[in-house]
C-alpha cells in the first residue's frame, strides 16, 4: 500500500480504532471523493492524554484490525507515527511529525462535527489550524457546527452519510455475543473474523 508522494494532498484520520468500523472507512472514503484527497492516512493512537485508554485490543491488535480493514483500498495507508516517534498523543504533535515525515505533501485533518464542539479544548488548537486545515464531516439534516472564534479559512465542512456506528457500541454487542453475520455488518468481514478468533472484546 503506497504512502503520500511528493506534490499530494492527503487527508489525516486519527483514532483509538478499538475497533475500526464501517462508519471510519465511510467518512475516509466520502471525504477523500468529495475534497479530491489523493489519499487518506489513517494514525492509530498509541496514547490518548484527555483519558484514559480502556481495555481493549492491544495497540498492535488496533493496527492489524485497520490493515485488513484497509487492505483493499490503495488510498488508504496506515501510519504507525506515534508509536515509532514517541509521541505524546497530541494531534499538533501528530501532524507535525507527519509534516516532517512527507516534507512535501499537504495534508488536512478529518474530524466529526461532534469533535469540533471541543475543538478549543484541545491541546494548542490554534497551532493545529496553523499547521492544518479541517475537513469537518457533518452529517445531513444535522445542525451545522458553530464557528464563530474560528479562523474562516482553516475549516471545511463536508455533508457526509449518517452512519450509526460506534467502537464503543460494537465492543459491547462483540461481549453480548454476536456471531460473525451480525458483526461483518459493522466492520469488514476479514475485521470480523479475527476479533472472533482472536476473542478480543469478550
């Protein structure tokens, strides 16, 4: 699965990934047609400093769910940056190691809507949109985000689908008990099967 290339433009999704789902795979696939990101660099985290990570797949057991997640999609690449950097967690400190890595690629930063009603309690937010701008995927029928405070020209918004789906939701319905057909409707098939083998989230 190639990397960003020199002279690209890709899109950058962070996540616990605890597990990968349907609704991930959709926003990257919807925002990489609709802003005509050349790829979608998908950053598992290894630390997440506004809470506590729950017990769940392992770190290494998150990346290998989102490699066969993504195996099938030459525009999606998986980066393991923040283990292999150290990093802290912090998105300003993710993309800037990004940046550092692909010097000349440009890259912008897909969050929810959801996430950007606590945009400004992030960690040096306005650096964040100093060094990248926001695709914020919003869902239709939704009410727009709010931006007021925020610069006009660091935020886009992007009508996306409304998927309900959540890693928490299906971490729960994996300990409730549900077989392979039910689970293959949340996360890929190949997704489905190693949880299942793995028994991870029972």
């Amino acid at each position: 699965m190639p990397g960003p290339e020199p002279g690209q433009n890709w899109g950058i999704l962070g996540g616990v990934f605890d597990p990968v789902h349907r609704g991930h795979l959709a926003l990257a696939a919807e925002i990489l047609f609709i802003c005509k990101l050349d790829g979608i660099l998908f950053i598992p985290a290894d630390k997440t400093p506004h809470r506590q990570l729950k017990q769940g797949a392992s770190y290494a057991q998150r990346c290998h769910l989102l490699q066969l997640a993504l195996s099938d999609d030459p525009n999606f690449h998986i980066s393991r940056v923040e283990r292999e950097a150290g990093l802290t967690g912090y998105t300003l400190d993710t993309v800037l190691e990004v940046k550092k890595r692909y010097p000349e690629v440009d890259f912008q930063f897909i969050i929810g809507a959801d996430n950007l009603t606590s945009f400004k309690t992030w960690h040096r937010w306005q650096e964040v949109l100093e060094e990248t701008r926001l695709l914020v995927g919003c869902r239709p029928g939704s009410e727009p985000p709010d931006l007021e405070g925020f610069p006009g020209d660091r935020i886009d918004l992007v009508e996306t689908s409304r998927i309900e789906l959540s890693s928490t939701g299906i971490r729960e319905a994996i300990h409730g008990g549900a077989d392979i057909e039910a689970l293959s409707t949340m996360v890929p098939p190949a997704v489905a099967e190693y949880i299942l083998a793995e028994s991870l989230y029972r």
